[in-house]
C-alpha cells in the first residue's frame, strides 16, 4: 500500500441545521473507526486552535485514495483536502533503514 499525508479542512456550509453536523459527526467517528480496522487510517492529528486535521493514510493508489477512502467519509461533501504521496525516508527513526 502507499502512504499520503493528507490535510483535511471542514467548512460546514452556512445554514446547516446542527443537528445535521451533529449526525454527520458522528457519523464520521465510526466511518474513521472502520478506516483504521481495514488499514487505510493509520494516524491522525489536529494542529492546536486550527480547524483541519492532518493524517497518514494508506491506499493502493491515490484513486483509491480518493473514492474508496476518503470520499467515503460523511464529512467529504464539506471537505476540501490537500493529499501528498510520502515514502519512508532512509533515515527515518521510526523505519528499519535506520542503522546505528
């Protein structure tokens, strides 16, 4: 599988009933759930006092990225998402390549 680094921004459009947002929230915490059991989430973090999240997630491709995975997401609709290709560098502390 590869890995992207994805920059998800959500922007709930003006006059959505919050009870819609609520649902859709909601909706999105299993949705993520799911994505990690099937390997596709594999870490995710919000940057302190900004609205977007930043994850590492893993797809075949990034078509699949696209439909079978991010665009599965409930939120999707409301998101805007900047996806980066990453491969493990030779000296990644966190990687075999790493020899000391």
């Amino acid at each position: 599988m590869e890995e992207f680094l994805v920059e998800l921004t959500t922007t709930v459009p003006e006059g959505t009933d919050p009870a819609e947002v609520d649902r859709r929230r909601a909706a999105e915490a299993v949705r993520a759930r799911e994505l990690t059991a099937a390997g596709h989430l594999a870490r995710l973090w919000r940057p302190v006092g900004e609205p977007r999240s930043i994850g590492l997630w893993r797809a075949a491709d990034e078509a699949e990225l696209h439909e079978k995975v991010l665009g599965t997401l409930p939120l999707w609709p409301w998101m805007t998402a900047v996806v980066t290709a990453v491969r493990p560098h030779p000296n990644d502390p966190g990687g075999a390549g790493v020899t000391g």
